[in-house]
C-alpha cells in the first residue's frame, strides 16, 4: 500500500496524517554561507542530548520530531510545510538524523575513534530503508560541533570506510579557528580523487594535526535530507505543498530535525510546521 493518487495525498493530509512544529530559538556565533544543526537549538523540537558514543537516532530520542509510525505496508510522505525566518536569504532543511556521535576533543593529536558505523547497523531501526540507495550515496556526512573549540589553525583527516570495503583518509579540512556549537562542516565532498565513486559508509578515526587550545565538544553525524525550503525574505512564511517538497517517503523511525544554510552571523528564529502524510 502507498499513495500513488492526489486524491490519495489530500485524503491522506485530510484525515490520515501527524503534525509537525518547527519553533528553534537563534544560535549566534553563525558564519553566512555555512551549515549550523539545530539539534542543541532549545525550542520545539525539543534541545537534542550531547551524544558519545556512536548511536542509532530514531523517532523516539528527543530532538527529532515525532510522529506516528506506520504499520507495513502503509508508509508515510512529507506531504505540506510552511516556515518562515529572522533572517532573509536563507534555506531550512528537514533531515533523517541517521546515526551520531560526539564527545571528540579538539586539544588531542592522538587518533581519536569516531566508529559511526552505519553498514554495522543497517539490519536495525530500519535503517535498511531510511539510507536510501544501497550503496550509501544518499547519506550526508558531517562533522558536527556542540560546543566551542579553540582558536588555534589545526586540520583534521578522518579515516573512513567507502561502501566497496576500501578504507582511505578524506582531504584533510580546517578545523581551527574557533568553530563554534552548531556548526556543520559537509564531508561528501571531501572524497579524494584517487577514492572517486565511492560513497562512505563508515567513519572510523580522526587525527587533529595541533591542539586548537579549547578542547569543546565535536563529533561525527550521518543524514539524508527529506525536505528543503528556502527563505528568502525575513520574516515572510513561505508554503511548500508535496511538489515543492518532492513528496519524500518518510520511512518509520526516521529522526526527522531542522538543520539551517545560514545567511548572517546567527542563524534567528525559524518557526513553521507541517504535516506528514500516511497511507
């Protein structure tokens, strides 16, 4: 069973469907044209925990939004959102937060082990589903920051694990400079050409090349975005129907959170909400 008709979608919408509430409180500290997570943002959803170890997030860890899981072989669709922001010129984008991991400090040179191992887990809270292509290539990785490290130029190469069962280090990234909570720095991109058509699938290690001075708090995050809406007057609420937001299958479990593009020096308050649709 799944929607296959507009008249299945508005009836769905109608009187088979879950809301959802996107209300985060503004981080400051944001560098326009950069990526922040919203998960630390207080508001609703409610302010995800710091995590540690490496862990499987779903529909039930705080943090996510909520909505009702769905018995096979109903499923459920992003099927109408709306928002609006502080600031103009920017993009909010929903996000299947797949698995994490944190607690990584920025004043060590020894490798650290990071272990976000999503191939390991894929048997379980159906992450089988919620990857997308088998092969990995619809996961965004990310290094995510929950507190502030330190001042000083270090670069960071992060070992990983590419869905053939190759290992290899991706392009080392700058990491100093004081990179505050929040802020989200995009892997994919960083594959090497000597590794090109390979998707990651594990992040195993990563080597700070010099202690940035403040230890803070980082870690590693795996995503595959499902829904993405530009803003781009300030406090103007623009509406989405299931086109504009490519009707995404929002597969059970899902930890479905708000991460921002960032147009200024804070990401502001974006509010808005929606509904997801089942059947």
């Amino acid at each position: 069973m799944a929607i296959t008709t507009v008249s299945e979608l508005v009836n769905a919408l109608g009187n088979n469907s879950s809301r959802f509430i996107i209300d985060k409180a503004s981080l400051s500290n944001a560098v326009a044209g950069q990526f922040y997570s919203l998960w630390r943002a207080t508001g609703q959803p409610g302010q995800g925990a710091i995590p540690t170890t490496a862990a499987i997030c779903t529909n039930a860890l705080l943090g996510g939004m909520n909505f009702n899981q769905q018995t096979l072989p109903a499923t459920s669709y992003g099927g109408f959102a709306f928002a609006y922001g502080a600031n103009s010129a920017i993009t909010l984008e929903i996000h299947d937060r797949l698995m994490h991991m944190g607690g990584l400090n920025a004043t060590l040179t020894t490798s650290q082990t990071v272990n976000l191992d999503v191939h390991a887990n894929i048997a379980s809270n159906n992450l089988a589903t919620r990857i997308g292509d088998s092969d990995y290539d619809d996961i965004q990785w990310w290094m995510e920051w929950y507190t502030d490290t330190g001042a000083t130029a270090s670069n960071a190469t992060i070992n990983v694990t590419y869905n053939d069962g190759t290992s290899g280090d991706l392009t080392v990234v700058a990491v100093g400079g004081t990179l505050r909570a929040g802020r989200m720095i995009s892997l994919n991109g960083l594959v090497p050409a000597a590794a090109s058509g390979k998707f990651i699938r594990d992040i195993n290690t990563v080597i700070l090349s010099a202690s940035t001075t403040v230890a803070g708090n980082f870690g590693f995050t795996a995503t595959r975005v499902r829904m993405s809406m530009p803003l781009n007057i300030a406090n103007k609420t623009e509406y989405f129907d299931w086109a504009a937001l490519g009707f995404p299958e929002i597969a059970n479990e899902s930890c479905l959170w708000p991460i921002q593009l960032c147009s200024t020096t804070t990401t502001g308050i974006v509010r808005g909400g929606g509904k997801i649709a089942h059947g």
